[in-house]
C-alpha cells in the first residue's frame, strides 16, 4: 500500500489542487512519497471568510446531525483502516504498530465526540439567595463559540488533529485547521472523509502552508479561539500575537518517572522501554527522567539496559520493527549532539549513543548535569536518564525542578506516597503505576508551567470551544 500521487487541500469542506508544492518524504527513506497543495494567504483568507459564514448554519445544526457526522467518520476511518496506519508509517515513519495504535485512537477521538455531542448541558440556577432576588428564576446553556483556528504537530498527524477537529465539530464550531507541513496526509485524510458528510459549506478547511505564511491563523480577529500543539517556543509567541481570541496551548515535556523501592522491577522496565523510546521518543509525555529508588537502582539499570539493547531498530514498515527514524535527520543530529554534550560534562553512556542519518539509537544515560540539555531540556527523541534517590520528598522535588509540567509516572505500592505526589507534583497529570506517556483520549489532557495552557480531552476541548449564555426569568 502506498500514498496517493498528489492530495489536494480542502478549502471551504471543497477539494482544491491549486499547485502539488510540499514535497512530503518517507520519512525512512528520504525519498519523496507524494505531494500536497500548498494554501496561500489569500486562500487562508477565504477560509476563514467561509468559516465566518458557516458559523450560523452550524450553530444551528441539530444535534444529532453533527453526531450523525461524527459517527461517519469513526465508519470510514475503521474502513480505511490499514491506509491510515500506512500513511502514517510513511509519512511519520512511525513504526507500523504505533501507527495502527494511533489510527485506533483516532477512531476513539471521534467515537468519544459524537457521544459527547449529544450531552452538552447546562444548570438550573437557584437565584434567590436573598430577598432582592426573589421572583428571579435562572438557567444557563453553552453555546459555539464561533470559527476556531487549529495548528496541529507532526508527532501524531491524525490523534492530534483529531482532538481538535472532533470537538469543535461536537460543539457546532467551523474551523480551519494548518497540519504539520512534514506529515499532512493524515489530516488530509480527515478532510476528505469530513467532505463526505452533510456539514455545512465552510464548516472546515484543512490547509498545508509554511509557517511564515500562516500568520492569519493567529492574528485573524474573525477567529475566536487558536488550539496550537507544538514547541513552547512557538507556542508563546503565538499567543503574544493571537489578540483577544482564547487560546489553548498544549506544548512541550520532560516527563519524569518514580520508581520506588516497592515496585515490580519487570512490570516498571516493561512500561517505561514503552514509555521511553515508543515511536522513536517523540511524543512530549515520553519517560526523559528515570528516576530510581537507591536500594534498587542497580538491578533497574541492569534489566533496563538489557531491554533497551533489545529494541529492533529498522524500516518502520517492518512490524518487529520499535525504533524508527527520527522525523528529520537534522532533530537527529540535535539530539546527537545533547547527548554528546552530557558526555563531555561527565555522564556515561549506558547503551546506543549512536546515529546514521535520522536514525539515532536508542540510548540511556546516567551522571548527567543538571545543567546539561538532556537534562533540562524536551528531547524529543530516543534518549533516557537514570538519576538514583534516597528519599521520596527529594524525588518529587526532583520530578518537580523543570521547566515542564505535563504528566509524570510514579511506580509505588504505597497509598500515601500515591496522594503525596498527586498533592504535590506541579504537573496536569500524575499517573500511578504507569509511565506518564499513557493517555486515554476521553481524560482532561494538558500541562502546566511551560508546558501550556489549557486541557484537551474532548468534552475538556467542547468546554474551550463553548461559552455560557446566562438567562434569568422574573416573575412579576
């Protein structure tokens, strides 16, 4: 199974191929795989033209018409299925079984919002709190938003286009989405299956463009609210720019991971060789920190190694296959070179160390500065660090001296430990017994500090994309 030969944008829920300008590349061969429009300004400008006019038509949508959509969508992305996983194999070079674990969750995004769709609720108010108020009867109901501007990332091309995609669609908002340019095709895709239902002309529009010219998805005042995924950097000066549209940002980690006296050694290296080096590293939630308890910090490292010396790394196409490229030779060589700047500043190499190309092993450190890089910064790639501890309090503060605050893992049998660092971690999630990388697509998903503003999640995202209307009844 291969890609198309071209794909075209979609422009007001329209396929347009105005030009085939993005070269998109097999990410593992560096060859081109097929190419995509590029949207200009002026075609972003119409976009969001059309969005303005679809947002009536689409406020006005019944419900169960924009779950009716919804529902589609979760038939045709199971439909296509093995196309989707591939496209992202290629596109991505993501190995195959971390594609296909995407394409389901992909389904379950838009399975969750066409349930969600259905519950938006509001609240009875009782408003007689005092005698000035009696005779007062008050409800409030949600209500869209309006158009939304959407930038999406190139680490999961369709899980994260869909966790804004599925909810605006949910909540009655048009939107106009800018894909990763590295890895279009999956929310391409999405576009072309969205083209197939009833929802209303400029109700969505999915336009591949290069950065320096998508400033109108920030800087547009028609547009409501700006969702961005991406890099911190990005991310703030985005919102410094977007005005007075709302704005959530889900931007970058350092995940941390607890490994406490108590817990079962094989089941922790099992989750955090996941957690770790799954789709190559990229993921913002991916285990950076290994943090170990000091009675067993030997044994961890031991079976930790050996499983990481046991990762296949390869052709993403190839099922055995763990430890693919990294999106780009040049994050490679950028990883690399953190890796060798630990080294110089006195940690050791455990296992990998290695690059050819965009392909960089899978590598575990220990003795790295706190000063260095690999430490302080996101890595974004295939690359762990082994830190011991002697005390629980110090671990947390630990977890806690970053710059990020996503999620963090803890692996402990002790109830109180458990409370003491969902209490105590400045992070948007603390899971227990599990690494931070895990996420189910229906819980409030998000960071603090630099790591963003706002949860996803989609009745999370429905929230960020509706607001309260208030009405107050009096009796004379």
């Amino acid at each position: 199974m291969s890609l198309a030969e071209t794909y075209p944008f979609y422009l007001a829920n329209t396929p347009e191929t105005p030009n085939t300008d993005l070269a998109v590349t097999d990410k593992y061969t560096g060859e081109v795989a097929t190419r995509v429009a590029m949207a200009s300004p002026d075609d972003i400008d119409r976009a969001i033209a059309a969005a303005v006019e679809a947002a009536e038509p689409m406020r006005r949508m019944p419900v169960h018409a924009r779950q009716a959509a919804l529902n589609h969508c979760v038939e045709r992305f199971t439909a296509r299925f093995d196309e989707l996983a591939m496209s992202l194999c290629i596109e991505a070079g993501k190995p195959i079984k971390d594609a296909e674990g995407e394409v389901s969750r992909l389904i379950d995004t838009f399975r969750i919002a066409a349930e969600e769709s259905v519950r938006i609720n509001g609240e009875v108010i009782p408003m007689e709190i005092s005698a000035r108020a009696e005779g007062r009867f008050g409800m409030w109901k949600r209500v869209p938003l309006g158009p939304c501007s959407f930038i999406s990332p190139f680490n999961f091309p369709l899980n994260l286009a869909a966790h804004k995609v599925a909810p605006a669609i949910a909540a009655g908002c048009p939107f106009v989405l800018k894909p990763a340019s590295r890895t279009p095709i999956g929310a391409l895709i999405i576009g072309e299956v969205l083209a197939e239902t009833d929802l209303p002309k400029g109700a969505f529009s999915i336009l591949p463009c290069h950065r320096e010219g998508a400033d109108l998805f920030t800087t547009d005042a028609r547009l409501k609210l700006l969702s961005f995924t991406g890099s911190p950097g990005v991310g703030w000066d985005l919102k410094a720019r977007a005005g007075k549209k709302k704005v959530v940002l889900e931007l970058g980690g350092n995940a941390a991971c607890v490994v406490d006296a108590d817990a079962d050694l094989d089941d922790a290296v099992d989750r955090i060789i996941v957690g770790a080096f799954y789709q190559s590293g990229q993921s913002c939630i991916g285990v950076q920190r290994i943090i170990v308890h000091a009675s067993i910090y030997d044994d961890f490292k031991a079976r930790m190694v050996e499983a990481t010396k046991a990762l296949k790394a390869g052709d993403p196409k190839d099922p055995e296959t763990f430890i693919g490229p990294m999106i780009s030779e040049k994050e490679a060589r950028r990883l690399h070179g953190w890796i060798e700047e630990a080294v110089e500043g006195g940690a050791t190499v455990l296992c990998g160390g290695g690059r050819e190309g965009a392909m960089l092993e899978a590598t575990l450190l220990e003795g790295v500065p706190r000063d260095a890089k690999c430490y302080r910064e996101e890595a974004f790639g295939p690359m762990a660090l082994l830190t011991p501890f002697d005390d629980f309090d110090a671990a947390l503060a630990e977890v806690n001296d970053s710059a990020f605050g996503l999620q963090a893992g803890i692996f402990t049998r002790d109830i109180y430990k458990a409370h003491k660092a969902w209490d105590e971690l400045d992070v948007g999630g603390v899971v227990i017994g599990d690494v931070p990388s895990w996420r189910v697509d229906h819980m409030p998903y998000g960071g603090v500090k630099d790591s963003g503003l706002g949860r996803e999640g989609i009745r999370y995202a429905i929230e960020d994309m509706t607001e309260i209307r208030l009405l107050v009844l009096r009796t004379p």
